[in-house]
C-alpha cells in the first residue's frame, strides 16, 4: 500500500509545485496537494488551504507544509501582506489541529527568512521598492555593520535620509511580524507540533536586515536547544524537494550515504552569489536536509554529487564563459568528467549540481557531458537560480535514483533540467529577451502564459538541444513551455524521454 504524503508548496511556480511531485510521486509514494494557489502577488485562498490540509491530513502518513504559504497565501504575498502577527498565529493553530486529529502523522515544515533584494524593483516587492529598494537594502547593511562597529553612524544616518520614513516603517514592520512567526514555528517544534523545520535564508547576504534576522532566530534556536530539528540554510525553492527527499528517506528507513566530488577543491570556502554562508558549509546543511549523510569514499556511497562552483566569484551566467582564473585555471573540468564516466560504469547513481554559474548552467559542462555520452548516463542534473536551489535539486534527484531507479518519470524530469536550466536559463532566455521590445513587451511582462513568447522559447528550446544535446538526438521530445507568471525569469517545461532508461535491458 502506498504511503500518503500531503505537500503544501511554497508557490504556484513549476518549481515549487510541480517538481517534488514529479519526482516523488510514484513508487510507493502519492503526493497529495490542493488543485488551486495564488498567483505571484495574488495569495492563495488561505481558509481553502486550510480546509484542504484538514481533510486531506486525517489519512496521510506525512505532511510537508510551507508556512509561508499557509500563513499568508505564498512566498511573494509573505512580503506584501499587512496581517498581524496575532490574526497570523491564529491562523497557524490548523497545524494543531491536525496534529490532534492523527497524532502518528510525520509533519514537515519549511518557513523563510524574509528577504531583502539588493537591488530597486517591485517585481517581486512591495511597490516602493522600486525606486528605494536599493536604498533600503544598504540601509540594512549599514545599521548591520554599525552593530558590528564594522562603519560609522554617520553612514546609516545618510542613507536613511533619503528614505521616505513611511516606506522604511512598513517594510521593518512587516519583518518583525515575519520574524515573530519564525519564533512561533519554532515552539511548534518544541511542543512536537512539527517533526522538523527548515528556515531558508531566501537570497541571504552577510550582512543587512535578513542577516539580523537570521542571527536573531538562530540565537532563538540555540536557546530552545533545537538545533537538531531545526536547520537555516540558504535556499528557499528547493526546500519542497529537500523535505519530501528526507520523508522518503525516513518512511523508507534508511539514510543515503553521499561522496561530495568538487570540480575545484577552492569552492569549498567560496560565498555563492544571493547567499551568505560558504558553499561547503551550505552542501552539508542540504545534505542533512534531505536526510542523507556523507562519506569520505565514493566505493561507499548511495550516490555522488558532482559540484561544479569555481574557486573563486561565482559570476551570472549570461556571461559565460567566464574567463577569470576560478573558473579556467584553479577548476578542472577534465578531471571531473574523467571521474564522473569511471564512476557510471561502475554503475555508481552520480548526480550533477551545475552551480558555476548563478541563474543558469555551465553550456561548456553541459557540452562535455554530452560528449562524455553521460547525459542520459547520469541520474541527477541541475543548474538553476542560487547555488542552493542546483544543490538542493540535485540531491533530491539523487535519493529518488536511490529508492526507485531511473524510472520514466525520473529520465523526463532529468531532460527537462537539461531543456530548462542550461537551455532557458543560460541561453534562450537572453535571446528571446532581445527581441521581446518588438513585441510591445519587456522581460517582467510578457502578458500571456501561453503565445508570442512561449512559442519563441520553444523554438529557441529545440535549437539549443540540435546544438548541445545531440547525443539525445531521437531520444527527448519537447512537449510545451509556458511562462508561469507571464514574466521572462522562469518558464515552464513538460519533455519526454523516449530513450533506454539507465539499467533497463535492450
């Protein structure tokens, strides 16, 4: 019989509604979650939500919750809303309920750390970050470093002269009433509410008001003692992956042994981009997240995670290639594909985080694997956004290798990171994004899901695979692509493996 595991995503986004569900939901797993989200900045129906986890919780075996969601309606609505913190712990007593209601239910949850962009736009924020977001991100930096006596109060009292003080006020108030929900998440785990906890830093700095905050909720943490069933990392939507990888794992009892094979032993200490920890420190955080363990020998290990980061600045990848000395001197890439193709014809699961770049992945690495012939070899790719989101990702890929092969569900996942993370991402987002003022369109508003754009990404889509992925010639079939906020950072990606899957016989 079939395990339940009900799944409240962070989002409506492919990534964070369709990926752990793809992945997972086969075997002897079915994932459950609700038909209907919000939509970017319009929140999900939260008393439907709620219903839905009563419901469907009374007969589940796991739960894994985004807070964010339950709370207020999705991530970006988590930072436009204007609930208090009382009305929000109100609506946060549904998870005692169920509780109450099957006590034997193994219960997940995932709540962010607000973030705080660096950069001036309302895309994603409330209105008036687009003209003072930078302005208040440096704000943040600077009352941070002042802390520290890392700079001068001087410096804080002149940015924060240029900031209209009613801007500045509901943008800390809305952290605070963040923050305090934080603290309220982590009673739950003590009270044996939740099960676990992951706090992801969502495009963490070293140092500004997500950095306070997170000191703050650390401090809380490390007072509770908790530190074992609460984990803060950066990342943020990867975690529905993360999450369900650990439930499977325990549900299944057992824990994944992973080696960690870097292209450039330098990248262990480099700071991704977006994050504020260095990228070894934040490999076996994900590690643990998803209820795996490392192993100083690959003969031992369930499955290796090939890291890719230079060992030096991780750059954007619609610059590459990159010709700076981290990525072309102190990395070797040879070696790596050297190691990877040994390794599968010993028949050992490798999976891939193409993390070299931010926003995209490496089209040299993905040229090599295809010359290599691993692409179809390899049970794990990904190259997507931060760092985290890649390891994340490419762990999870590893651990449903594990429990259930390289399945047809698994092999049309694994294309679709190849078509979406190397091709959209690195490649046919920028084309596409060149041509789109004749259209009477700019890169946050394409206008449509489904149309002028989505049809330009196809075709670029199917270029880019005659151009990288020739190996699979015959092999993947692009089957739709769509814009899901109608906006050019993320699209949509449905393709199919028509090929021999790895271990299945001729």
């Amino acid at each position: 019989m079939k395990k339940k595991i009900v799944f409240l995503p962070l989002d409506e986004r492919p990534c964070n509604y369709d990926f752990p569900d793809r992945l997972f939901s086969h075997g002897d797993f079915e994932i459950v979650k609700p038909e209907k989200l919000g939509n970017k900045k319009e929140p999900a129906d939260r008393a439907a939500l709620a219903a839905f986890l009563k419901k469907a919780c009374r007969t589940a075996d796991g739960l894994v919750v985004s807070v964010d969601m339950l709370l207020y309606g999705g991530l970006v609505p988590s930072r436009l809303h204007h609930h208090s913190a009382a009305e929000l712990k109100k609506a946060a007593v549904i998870l005692k309920e169920i509780r109450q209601e099957n006590p034997g239910l193994l219960i997940y949850g995932f709540q962010c750390i607000m973030r705080c962009p660096s950069y001036s736009s309302s895309d994603e924020e409330p209105d008036y970050y687009e003209h003072s977001g930078a302005l208040i991100h440096q704000a943040g930096e600077a009352l941070h470093r002042s802390r520290l006596g890392l700079c001068q109060e001087q410096q804080l009292k002149s940015i924060l002269k240029k900031i209209d003080e009613k801007e500045l006020t509901d943008y800390v108030s809305r952290r605070e009433c963040n923050r305090e929900l934080n603290y309220l998440m982590i009673s739950y785990v003590k009270e044996g509410i939740l099960d676990m906890l992951i706090i992801p830093q969502d495009d963490s700095a070293a140092y500004g008001y997500a950095a306070m905050d997170q000191q703050d909720v650390r401090e809380k943490i490390m007072k509770e003692r908790l530190q074992t069933k609460i984990l803060m990392y950066p990342g943020a939507d990867e975690v529905g992956m993360t999450l369900l990888a650990r439930m499977v794992n325990h549900m299944s009892g057992c824990k994944p042994k992973v080696y960690v094979k870097y292209a450039a032993e330098g990248a262990k200490s480099v700071l991704p981009i977006y994050e504020g920890n260095s990228l070894d420190t934040t490999v076996h955080f994900q590690i643990l997240a998803a209820g795996c363990q490392l192993t100083d020998t690959y003969d031992t290990a369930d499955f290796i995670l090939a890291v890719t980061a230079p060992s030096e600045k991780i750059e954007e990848a619609d610059r590459q290639p990159s010709a700076a000395k981290g990525y072309c001197v102190e990395r070797c890439l040879p070696e790596l594909l050297d190691f990877l193709c040994e390794r599968v014809k010993e028949g050992k699961l490798v999976s891939v985080a193409d993390n070299a770049y931010g926003n995209g992945g490496e089209l040299q690495l993905i040229s090599m694997l295809d010359r290599c012939g691993l692409l179809d070899k390899v049970a794990g790719y990904a190259g997507w956004n931060t760092s985290a989101n890649t390891l994340g990702t490419a762990i999870a890929e590893g651990v449903d290798a594990c429990h259930s092969g390289c399945t047809q569900e698994h092999m049309d996942f694994l294309m679709e990171r190849y078509l979406e993370d190397a091709g959209y991402c690195a490649l046919v987002r920028w084309q596409v994004n060149s041509v789109l003022e004749k259209y009477g369109m700019n890169y946050f508003d394409v206008q449509e899901q489904e149309g002028t754009v989505s049809n330009l990404v196809f075709d670029g889509l199917q270029a880019f695979a005659a151009a990288y992925l020739p190996s699979l010639a015959g092999k993947v079939v692009l089957q739709k692509v769509w814009m899901p906020w109608r906006r050019m950072f993320e699209v949509g990606v449905r393709a199919v493996y028509t090929g021999k899957r790895k271990g299945e016989s001729s």
